[in-house]
C-alpha cells in the first residue's frame, strides 16, 4: 500500500502581510493541511505562532491546520487554540508525562493525532502508541529554527519508521519536517515518507508568484 503523497506548508516562513495570498493559493491547490508551528521558549530556544494567528487563519480557510506543538506539558495548550474537527495536533512524547493519554484527548477533540520524534528521540514512542495514531512527524532538522540543514541519518530514520509501520499495516501518515528541498524529498519519500513539511528550503513558498510551478514540480518528482 503506498499513502498519497502531499506538502504542508510552513505558514511561520511567509511574512504576515503574505498570508492572504498564499492562503488563496492554498485553497486553489486543493491543500490537504498546512504546518502552524507552537514555540514557547522554553522547549525549544524559539517563540512563534499562537491562538490570535490561528483565529485569523481559521476565518480564512477551511484546510486543516496541523498544530506542532514544541511546548513543555502540551496538555496545557490544547486549550488555548480553538480547534475544529479535522485539525492536526502533534507533540513531542517526551515533553509529557502521560503521551498515550493525550492522543487519546487529540482524537476525542475530532482532531487527528501525532507525535513529533526529534533527532535524538527514540522511534519507541511510536509503537507504543500505534493503535492511536493517526500520523508521524519526524524532525529532519532539530526543531526551533527554519533555515537549517538535514540532520545525519535522516533517510536511515525513516526508513526505520516506515518499516515499523508496515510491520503493523497501519495507514499512518509519516510526514517529514525540516530541510525538504526537492531533492531531499524526492529521497525521503524513497526512504518511506509521505508527507513534507515545506518551509524556507522549498521553492514553494519563495514567492506567491512562483507557488504554483514549483508545487507542481516538486510533486511531480514523486511520480
Ligand atoms: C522547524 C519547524 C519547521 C520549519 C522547517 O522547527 O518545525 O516547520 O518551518 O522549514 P525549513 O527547514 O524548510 O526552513
Ligand atoms: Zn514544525
């Protein structure tokens, strides 16, 4: 079986004012989801994104937002976003106590359900929480910052999630965050990956003008 392959832009990459267009475009390309990155300072070195942007967001678009939330104790910013069924929730496992429960209160939101491994994080998490998940995030970066390069092993990580998945037959969705130039992805989706966060290392959000070209060529490099 092989999942669809699809892009989640990184809505912290555009500049605000860009938002309108961009969302417009979003919406033309038929987008299945787009990134919204969680920062609080304190789990990563890095502040960004919270509720009032996530409000504006909402009244633009009906496209699910994927909430990635690099926060210590996630169960205690859930709250603040006003979600509607459909959206995304991740969250690193190492950053709460009680990681299954918490997918559990994603899923009984309507919400899909995800975990984020960073670089040093054990891929464990993952099959002991297998029955509730809807998607994987793996870091192909270290998470804060855009802007940085592959962490090594990357596509040996992937390919160690992807074959764990299908040791379960499962349908979830593993989705790479960090880094994805086409040419990246075009061998992370070899080594297992579905989804691509798209962010500063994609062509696809240099400009509004070019979003359309360079979406249509990177996803036609996975056919
Ligand atoms: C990093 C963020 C990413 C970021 C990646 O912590 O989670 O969403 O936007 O984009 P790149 O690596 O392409 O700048
Ligand atoms: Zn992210």
């Amino acid at each position: 079986m092989t999942l669809d392959k699809f892009i989640s832009p990184s809505i912290m990459v555009p500049k605000i004012y860009e938002y309108a267009e961009y969302i417009k475009l979003f919406d033309r390309y038929n987008l299945s989801v787009i990134h919204f990155d969680v920062m609080d300072g304190h789990f990563v070195p890095n502040i960004m994104l919270g509720s009032s942007v996530f409000d504006d967001l909402k009244v633009m678009t009906n496209i699910p937002l994927d909430i990635h939330l690099m926060v210590t104790q996630p169960e205690n910013y859930i709250p603040i976003f006003n979600v509607t069924k459909g959206d995304w929730i991740s969250f690193h496992p190492e950053t709460t106590n009680h990681p299954y429960r918490l997918l559990q209160t994603i899923k009984e939101l309507g919400c899909r359900a995800g975990l984020v491994i960073s670089p040093g994080t054990p891929i464990s998490y993952v099959e002991e929480s297998i029955d509730q998940l809807d998607y994987i995030t793996l870091m192909t970066v270290n998470p804060g910052f855009a802007g940085q390069t592959l962490v090594p092993n990357t596509f040996n990580k992937i390919r160690r999630i992807r074959k764990l998945l299908d040791s379960y037959e499962t349908e979830i969705d593993l989705v790479v965050d960090g880094n994805t130039t086409p040419e990246n992805s075009i061998n992370m989706a070899k080594s297992g990956a579905n989804g691509f966060v798209v962010g500063s290392a994609s062509n696809i959000l240099k400009s509004p003008s070019t979003f359309g070209k360079f979406y249509e060529e990177y996803m036609a490099n996975f056919k």
